[in-house]
C-alpha cells in the first residue's frame, strides 16, 4: 500500500517546459489546420464513447499532422492552439482505482479535478469504462480547486461511484498541453497531450519528446484518418492511462507488471529522443 500520509499530492501547478524546437515544428503543423471554437466543439463532447490510444515521438506526430489538414479542424481559443491543463487524481489509501486498472476490471472509474490553466475553469471529474468498453465522463464545475473535497463534490462523488467519496484523498499530480482535434467527416474527437509531467509527494518526472494520442469515437472504428497515418510510420495503437503511468513511475512499490509494456515503450520512446 501507497503511504499516502507522507506522500499525497497537491493541486499542480508546475507545468512542463516543452522544447522550443519540438513546440516550434508542431505549432508549424497545426498552422495548417482550420480553427474550430470552442462553442462549435461541443456538438462533438463524445461523453460517451470508444476511446483508442496511441504513444509516439513528437516528430512522428508533426509528420502525421502535416498530412491531415484535409481532415481535422484544431481547436483555437484566443488564437491559441495548444492549451494548458493540470489535472489531480484521487484515489483510495489502498489505490482501488489504480488496481482496477491494473487487475483488468472491466467496470472501473477515475477521479480527477482538471483545470483548463488558459481559461481557469476547473470540474471534478468521474470517468468510468463499463464492461462493454464504452468511456463516460460526468462532471461538476469546481469554481475554487483545492486537494480537498467539500460536501457538494462528495454529494455528486457519492451518486455515482461505488465506493464513498469521504474514503479518497489526493493521489498524483499532473500537467500536460493538449491540442484538440475534431474529424470534418465523422463523429470523432482527438486529444493530443505533450510535455507530461507527474508529481506524486516529493517525486517528480518529466516525460519529454513523448506524444499521447486519444482518438475518441461515438462509434469504435479504425477507419480514422489519424491512425491511418500513423499505421504508415509504423505505430500501432496501445493501452495507456497517464494515472496508472505516473503512479508506476513514481511508486514502483506499488504492483505495476501489467503495465511494463507501456513502460517500456515510453523508455524506447526517450531514448530515441535522446538520441535524435
């Protein structure tokens, strides 16, 4: 069990530097992509859906982006298009959730506060996977985020999870830039998370030149643009969680073998950024 005494996260607000060069060459890609707003995306929220996930280089992903500008609109807010979040997970003392994930359980949720740094609006968050592999996401706006609960995020906690809400506390910290992509020819929604980063007390990682992708479907299809582009390079899809990452990473007390694969596909992924 995880020492959450001496070790329990606070709200992050530390985010990651990202290369120049790297922001540089995808700023350039997505320079090419006709903007969407904020308003226009939300006919395509998806919070029901398949998810599918790819890890790849930075580089790979400028080079997908480059062939896609027929295919995607980006998401722009005040001319930006990548966006900064951080995001705190919860979790029981024992890691319920976390050993969901791990142990395979095909009806398992996680517990988050995410705040949209750029625009300062903040909801505490509850994904939950059913057995059918569908994602859903309910949420309630948060308009002060703290480590700590208060009775109405307990309340809503308590209408949904199976478990109390008074028994999770603050597991992780995590700060990421996202961009956001929506297909012109599908119900299909892709998030783009660079420059991760985790905190978990007083133990930090950085994952630089390390690109996740979640392409987010009404319908489970592999007819993306997207993966079709990245099939090309060579990139397969893959199973990732960036709690379960950051608490295998910065926790490796805590049982991790099932996710030794994506552990060592991010290991091969830095050093060949290391090394380019």
């Amino acid at each position: 069990m995880l020492n959450l005494q001496s070790s329990h996260a606070e709200m992050p607000r530390q985010l990651p530097a990202v290369a120049p060069a790297a922001h540089k060459a995808l700023s350039n890609s997505l320079a090419q992509l006709s903007p969407i707003s904020l308003d226009e995306i939300q006919d395509v929220a998806l919070l029901r859906r398949f998810d599918t996930k790819m890890v790849l280089r930075e580089d790979h992903l400028t080079r997908i982006l480059a062939q896609l500008s027929a295919a995607y609109d980006v998401l722009e807010i005040a001319g930006q298009r990548i966006h900064r979040y951080t995001t705190l997970y919860f979790d029981t003392p024992a890691l319920t959730f976390y050993h969901q994930h791990h142990n395979g359980q095909r009806s398992r949720y996680k517990v988050r506060i995410r705040t949209y740094e750029d625009s300062g609006l903040a909801f505490l968050e509850v994904k939950c996977k059913t057995n059918q592999d569908i994602t859903s996401k309910e949420r309630l706006r948060v308009l002060e985020p703290t480590a700590s609960l208060d009775a109405e995020e307990r309340e809503f906690l308590d209408a949904i999870l199976p478990l109390p809400a008074d028994t999770l506390l603050p597991v992780l910290g995590n700060a990421f830039r996202r961009v956001t992509l929506v297909s012109k020819h599908r119900a299909e929604r892709l998030t783009i998370d660079i420059g991760m980063s985790f905190r978990l007390g007083r133990s930090g990682i950085v994952l630089p030149s390390i690109a996740v992708v979640e392409i987010k479907q009404a319908a489970y299809s592999l007819c993306s643009e997207f993966i079709g582009e990245a099939r090309k390079l060579g990139l397969r899809t893959t199973s990732i969680s960036k709690y379960c990452t950051g608490i295998a990473l910065l926790a490796p007390q805590v049982k991790h073998n099932a996710f030794k694969p994506q552990l060592g596909l991010l290991d091969r992924i830095l050093r060949e950024g290391n090394n380019s």
